[in-house]
C-alpha cells in the first residue's frame, strides 16, 4: 500500500467515522492514543502480575505472618533463604519433584509420540480414537486425583485388578506404599497427558510434506533412516516445546497430587507446591513461603531460559 | 543402455483418468519433455515412470528390464521434486552424500567424498558444502537437489518442474547449466513442464499432454510447425498460435471440414493495399521484436514484428496473411491436411 493509499483509507476512515467520537478522538495524539488503548492491559498486568511479584519478592525478606496482622513486620535479610536452602527436608521435597517431573516426561513423551506414530497411519477410525484418547486431558485434574483414589484401591480397584490379571502381585496398595505411591502420581499424571504429547506430535508429523519421504524412498533410505533423518528431526521442535509444557506444569503440579495422596505417605509424595502451600497457608509462615515461592520461581524460569535457548538451536 | 519405455500407462483417481493408455519411449541419452497445462497428467506419468505411483494398467521397462511393480529404490531412477526436497538440517555436503549412505551401497567415506566434490564442482557450489541447507537461496537448493540426483549417476533421471520456483533469471541461467550438464553425462532424462520455454530450449523430443493422453510427440520444430491439434499448436509458441475462424478472413480454397485456421503470429505481414483492415489495440515492446494486437471485427490477432516498425495505438492497418503457413484445424480441434491442389 502506498503513502496515499494510507493517507486517503485514513481520511476515509475519518469521515465514516460518527462526529462526536470522532471529534474526542482527533485531539489526541497518535502516541497517546496507543497509550489509552494498551493502559487497561497494562493495568491490569501491573495489579495481579507484577505487584504481587514484587510484593512477594519483599516478604521474602521479612518475618511476616499473614494470620497476624497486627504483629510488628520485622526484616530478616536472607534467613529465610538460608533455612529453605539449609533444609534436608526442602531438598528432600524438590527431589521428590524432580522424580516426578523426570518420569513423567519420558513416558509421555514415549507414549504420546508412539501413539501419534500410529494415529498417524490415518486407518479407519483414526479420528475417532484421537477424540477417545484426548479425554483425559479435558477432566479436571482434582477430579482426576479423586476418582484414581478410587482406581488405586487395594482390595476393589480397577488397578490392581487389571494388573494382577497380568501377573500375581496380590493387591497393590499404590497410595499407601512408599515405594509405590511415588510411581503412582507418575501414572496418573501420563494417563492425563499423555494425549498433549500426541496431539503436538501430529501436528508435527502432519507438518512434514510427503515429498520428503518419496525423495528419500527414491535416496533409497529404508523406514528406519527415514525416520531418523527426516521425521525425527521434524518433529523434535514440537516435542520439545510440549516438553517445555508439560514441565513447567508438572514441576508446579499441585491439584491433581494433593487430591490423590496429599504428599503421603509420609512425604514420599510431597512436590514442592504442596510443601509452599502448606508453609503458606497451613503453617502461616507466609515470608518463609515467599522466599520458597521465589526460589522455586528462579528455578523455573532459569530452567525454562535454558530450555528455550536450546529449543531455538534445534529449530535452526 | 538406459532406454525408459511406457506401455499403455492408465491410472486413475476416483472417476478421473489422470493418466490414459499413455506410450512413450525416451532413447538412451535423451532429453524429452512432456509439456502440458496443470492436470494434464505430467506429474502423474512421471510419478508412474519413478514407481512413487502404480497404474492401473500398463507396463513400464527401463534399460529393457520390466520394472512394473519394484519400488524407486529398485528402478535406480533419479527425481527431482518441484520443491527443493533436502534435508534441512544438513549441510549440502551431507545432503549430497545421503543417496551415496544408502544402505545397499555401503560406499567408503573417502569415495564418498571425492564423488560429492566432484558433483559439487560440477554444479558450481564446493565453496558451499558446509552450509546448512537452511542457508541457501532458492537457486542453490535446486541446483544440491538436482546434485543429489546426479551424485550416483543413476539409469535415468526424472524432474518435476524443476525450475518452476526460481525467478526468471535462474530459471533462465539453470536451463542451460542443466542442458550442458546433460550433454556431458550424456544421461536419459524425462522432464515435466509447463513452460513452453523450458520445453523447446531442452528437449530432444517434446511430449504435449492434454487430459491423461499423450496428443503429439516429437523434436520442438517439428511440433511447432506441423501441431496435430489447436491443443498442441498453443501449447508451443509465445505468443501463442492465433486460433480464427475462416469466414472472419474470407479465405477462398479452404477445406470445406475447416472450422478454425491457425497462423503463427510471425506469418503475419501488415502494409500492402489488398489485405484485411483492421486496428492497434495493443503493442508489447520486447526489444528486439514486438507484438502487435490487432482486432477486426469480433477477432483479435497477434503479430510478431521486428522493432523497426512504427505503430501507433488505435492506427488502422492492413494485414495479409502467409497462406502457405495457414494450418486448418476441424471443429473437434484435429489438423486438416490441406487438399491436394486443385
């Protein structure tokens, strides 16, 4: 479009427009207009994102319980940070998660790109078993967390039910042992989202033209190179973009583990959100659950930078 | 020997025929181009010759041997894609040297390594082969795709619109290098196109295609002075063959079945005292040449002329045309030979 183009499709645009407004708006600037247009937004992020940040980042600091208000606010510097970082406990929770997000991922990164290998087929059905597959990803994961505690039953579980039809174990208490119940929330956590995994793999697979194969069938590559230098490599951006996910996701997980073991038994459980909740809100310390809470988000976003700067090289 | 032969090639989609007891042969050594519009089934033919697609009926043989059925790898033909189909994460060295990792070859890397160099100096691109496909222009990447069906000098090469997604200019500079690098390797190559260009400056032979059937096979100049069909005269020429029915130009002597003329627009003249009065309505400069547009009455005609000529738009003309150029076509489109004489 050219300048005059611009210039009379602006005009135009000016004599469409009703009076009155048009009147208001024309004495403002063009600077000040984008200003009025993005401040709700910019309103809003500042009030319920960056505020609390900072706000936290400053109880952090401090003694502050949130169930005393009238007690005297007293600034502590890095103690609270020095407890949190000095605490087996603490690193016994964060290994726990990393426990958690680790298996997690393997096994739905193989599940799901398996399973979308084969959707992939486009055999009759297909669709169908896509949609039957993605349904445990639109529950709700509280609810999901209730209902396997029905599933895990020992004695009247589905679970152990259907694997003792496999091999003799006897029932299996996957909550209540410590052994299990780490490997339990792993389970859960792959049936839900296994079905994400796969849904990004598709659309990874279904990206890679047809022409690529043939080129290769022509090269002479047998299935398996085919795969490897041509699929994988395709699909590897959306995989680790689901990876990125899933993991920040997972290594927050609170909703669907505090529903199905509550971090038990014992603390076998017990991921990092579930620990900041209940420094939070269970025990009040609410500036020792800031200094958690910050760290855990440093963790993050550190991890996630990491992340994404390799996820960048790959895509090149 | 290299020689690909089609025998009454059919395949259809659902109820079309893309491809319609279709025969050809390409000699060992030669150049032939199927010239058609989009669906005409070049692509389709193509396809079937590669062993990407398999016909409903038909046989197809290259270097004598039946190949009906066997995969690509089998067949050891070449395709070049009309997209540049490299691996993009590799570099062109790596790119080059893929068909030559193929299992069953199992060549050793140093021969590998000499080949790829080899093919890469042909095709002007050795200060390239580290680069990641990625990095290329739209020329280079055609130019490692087409090296990657060169790289092991296989039986036969097929090319898909090679040159249709790179600009004027490359097309123009690649149709020779292709054209040069054919001779030197003297290797048999079956060429799709739309572009007539393509079609007379590389091809031994051209093979117009119209809906699946095979119309008109032989060397450009004779396709371009004796077509079978109106399809076949239009398909050759820019501009194109001007199509007029005889009564518009008050021709005595045609055949009595003629319904349309053909004339190219070079065996036009204009001036003289006795020809048809029409006017300028268009003129298209080309340097050396123009075209002149000419309507009268309700027809239009294209004239090629040298640039010596001095028109106006809107200027009335006389124009006569060469009668020993006319070519008449039937109402189904079939050339009439002309009558003996009378």
């Amino acid at each position: 479009m050219t300048a005059r183009d611009r210039t009379s499709l602006a005009q135009k645009a000016a004599r469409a427009t009703p009076e009155p407004v048009a009147r208001r708006i024309r004495g403002l600037s063009d600077r000040a207009l984008a200003w009025l247009f993005i401040s709700p937004t910019i309103i809003l992020l500042l009030a319920i994102n960056i505020f609390p940040l900072i706000w936290t980042i400053y109880l952090s600091f401090t003694n502050y319980h949130a169930n005393r208000p009238n007690m005297n606010v007293r600034w502590i510097g890095l103690r609270n940070y020095q407890r949190i970082l000095g605490s087996e406990d603490i690193w016994g929770y964060l290994q726990v998660t990393a426990h958690f997000v680790f298996w997690t991922m393997v096994l739905q990164l193989l599940l799901g790109f398996g399973l979308a290998l084969l959707i992939n087929r486009n055999f009759r059905g297909s669709s169908f078993w896509t949609t039957v597959i993605l349904i445990p990803m639109m529950l709700s994961p509280a609810v999901v967390g209730t209902f396997w505690t029905y599933l895990y039953q020992p004695q009247t579980g589905i679970f152990s039910y259907i694997v003792n039809a496999f091999y003799d174990f006897g029932p299996l208490d996957m909550i209540g042992s410590v052994k299990l119940a780490p490997w339990a929330i792993v389970i859960v956590d792959t049936w839900m989202w296994t079905p994400y995994i796969l849904l990004l793999s598709l659309a990874g697979l279904r990206s890679i033209p047809d022409y690529l194969y043939e080129a290769a069938e022509i090269d002479r590559a047998n299935a398996w190179q085919k795969f490897w230098h041509i699929t994988f490599p395709r699909v590897l951006p959306f995989l680790m973009l689901a990876v990125l996910f899933r993991g920040i996701e997972n290594f927050k997980m609170f909703d669907m583990v505090a529903e199905l073991t509550s971090g038990g038994p014992g603390s076998t459980t017990e991921l990092v959100s579930i620990t900041l909740k209940r420094a939070a809100f269970e025990s009040w310390k609410t500036g020792y659950a800031s200094a958690f809470a910050v760290i855990l988000f440093v963790t993050v976003f550190g991890l996630g930078n990491i992340y994404v700067k390799a996820l960048n090289r790959v895509k090149r | 020997m290299s020689e690909l032969r089609l025998e009454n090639l059919r395949k259809t989609f659902g109820a079309i025929a893309a491809v319609d007891d279709l025969s050809l042969r390409v000699a060992d050594g030669e150049f032939v181009v199927l010239l058609g519009p989009t669906g005409a089934g070049k692509t389709t033919t193509l396809r079937l010759a590669a062993g990407l697609e398999n016909p409903d009926a038909g046989a197809v043989f290259i270097g004598g041997r039946e190949v009906t059925g066997l995969t690509p790898a089998e067949r050891d033909v070449a395709f070049v894609f009309q997209q540049y189909s490299l691996y993009p994460h590799y570099t062109v060295f790596d790119n080059l040297a893929f068909p030559l990792r193929a299992p069953g070859r199992k060549w050793p890397e140093e021969r590998i390594r000499s080949r790829v160099e080899e093919i890469a100096a042909m095709l002007d691109m050795e200060h390239k082969l580290q680069n990641r496909a990625t990095q290329l222009s739209g020329g280079e990447m055609q130019r490692v795709s087409i090296g990657r069906a060169l790289v092991r000098a296989p039986n036969l090469f097929l090319m898909d619109e090679p040159l249709s997604s790179l600009d004027a200019k490359l097309r123009e500079s690649m149709r020779v290098e292709l054209k040069r690098i054919q001779r030197d390797l003297g290797a048999t190559i079956l060429y799709v196109t739309h572009d007539q260009l393509e079609a007379m400056t590389l091809a031994d032979r051209i093979g117009i295609l119209e809906d699946g059937k095979l119309v008109q096979v032989g060397a450009p100049r004779e396709i371009y002075e004796n077509p079978v069909s109106v399809h076949a005269a239009r398909r050759l020429g820019s501009p194109p063959m001007n199509i007029l029915p005889p009564q518009a130009l008050g021709l005595p002597d045609l055949p009595p079945a003629a319904a349309q003329i053909g004339i190219r627009p070079e065996d036009v003249e204009l001036g003289g005292d006795s020809g048809i009065v029409a006017r300028v309505e268009s003129l298209e400069h080309l340097g050396a040449s123009m075209v002149a547009g000419l309507g009268f009455g309700n027809e239009r005609l294209h004239v090629l002329l040298d640039d010596s000529q001095r028109l106006r738009r809107g200027q009335q003309i006389t124009f006569t045309l060469n009668r020993e150029k006319i070519i008449c076509f039937d109402s189904q489109g079939r050339r009439i030979d002309a009558p003996p004489a009378a």
